[in-house]
C-alpha cells in the first residue's frame, strides 16, 4: 500500500481556522508521521497565509492597545497575546515542515512537526488558563506581525531559519524569565508553570533552528555567522535588542558568535 505524502496533513493544519480543530489535526499529523503513517513531503504549495478565526481581531502592531503590568486585566492580556504567538507558531512549523521538507533529510519533517505539536499543547495550556482566569482567546484584538516573518522568508529556508527560530522564538528566551518572575511574584503559580514548560520547550526549538541553519549553511560551504547576519539585515525589519539571555542562548546553540556585535552596537 502506497502512503499518503504528509503534505496533505500538513496543508489541513495550515488551512484550519478553528483553534480547537487546529490544535487536534496538528497532534494528530504529528504523532501520524512518528508512527509512519505517512510518505516524505512531496514538495507541493502550501497556502501562503493560514486560516484564521473570526476573532482575535486582528490589528497593526502600533494599534495594538497597550497592556497593564501587576493587574488582573494585564496578565489577562499578557497570556492573551502569547495564546496568539502560540497559535501562529503552529502554523509556522507547519509551513516549514511541508514548505522546506522536501529539501532536507526526513529528520527535518520529523522535528518541525515536534515543534509544530509543541506549540499546539502551548496554545491549549495557555487558552485553558485564560479560561479558568474568565477570559478566552478572540475575546482581544491581537496582531499578525509574525506570519509577515513568514511571506518574507517563504522561498529561502535559512532565510526562515534565521528569522522565526533564531530571532523570533530567541526572543522568547531573553524575555519569559522575567514573565515568569512577575507570575511568581502575583501569586499565580499555574501560570508561571506554564511559563516555564514554554520555556524549556522553546530552548529546543531554538537549537532545532540553528542546528538545520548551520546544515543548510554547510552545505552551501556557508560560514554560518556572518551569512545570518546578512540575512537578518536583508529579510528582519525590527532590531535585536539587549539584554539577551546568555545561557539560554548558549543552550540552544545561538551562541554570541552569532548576536555579540549586534548586541554591543
């Protein structure tokens, strides 16, 4: 019997709005592959923008309303905006799983889809929690800033390695401990939990970029450094900014061969 290409999975993930329905098929697809119910990706289009639900609203990031620190509301917003991060984040795993697969080893479907099934537990721990807190996912505007990381990045693959993973989940590294302190702090202890099992899992997906980021460079005879450098100042409209959490980093293989320059300037 011949096996379906996880292609088709994948492309129903990317093209289920509902977070509930997204959250399942990405499992599914997930566990699917590890069980070897599917054949490599086959290589064919996948949408250039995922489906999305009627609600969060979706605003410019300079329209976004600006979030309280210490109140209810704020942690509300808080989680609110990392529910969607999460939620884009499937999607982003996904499109590099089914949009680059067929260019790497299967290993590299392999760990995508682990990203990608990472994040969809990230999503429903996190929109539990805003539930038991008396809110939800959609009940906030959110922005759509992330899935512009990848329409710039979608025909290069180290292009998008070198800017979802190792700039835009890095950023995570640098700026959840002290999310999680302020949780700690609030006397929210189910929150900082969660917190921290994002942020262990993150440290993996960070290394996951930058161990296929310097693949891809090796074989292009690529000096890794100053190649993601180059593509940062071609493809990264934002900046890199200081503190950066060194050890993190480091854990993740983004050592400061990488940022250092940039973090001095």
């Amino acid at each position: 019997m011949t096996l379906p290409s996880v292609s088709a999975a994948i492309r129903e993930v990317l093209e289920t709005a509902d977070p509930a329905a997204k959250v399942k098929r990405a499992r599914a697809t997930a566990r699917g592959w590890r069980r070897g119910q599917f054949a490599s990706v086959d290589g064919g289009a996948m949408p250039d923008r995922p489906a999305r639900p009627a609600e969060p609203k979706l605003l410019a990031p300079n329209r976004m309303p600006r979030r309280g620190k210490g109140s209810l509301h704020g942690r509300i917003a808080l989680l609110h905006a990392l529910a969607h991060i999460e939620f884009v984040a499937i999607d982003l795993a996904f499109d590099m799983a089914g949009r680059f697969g067929a260019r790497f080893a299967p290993e590299f479907t392999t760990d995508w889809l682990a990203v990608g099934a990472d994040e969809a537990m990230h999503f429903a721990l996190i929109d539990r929690r805003l539930r038991a807190l008396g809110s939800r996912y959609g009940a906030l505007p959110a922005h759509d800033g992330l899935w512009e990381a990848a329409l710039e990045t979608a025909a290069d693959p180290l292009a998008r390695l070198a800017i979802v993973p190792m700039v835009l989940e890095a950023r995570g590294l640098d700026v959840t401990p002290d999310m999680i302190a302020r949780a700690d702090a609030a006397g929210d202890s189910a929150t900082a939990a969660i917190l921290r099992r994002i942020f262990a899992d993150e440290i993996r997906h960070v290394r996951m970029g930058t161990k296929w980021f310097e693949s891809g460079c090796a074989d292009r005879g690529i000096a890794p450094e100053p190649y993601w450098k180059e593509l940062l100042s071609r493809h990264f409209r934002g900046e890199l900014k200081p503190p950066f959490n060194d050890s993190a980093r480091d854990a993740a293989g983004l050592t400061r061969d990488y940022y250092q320059a940039l973090a001095t300037a």
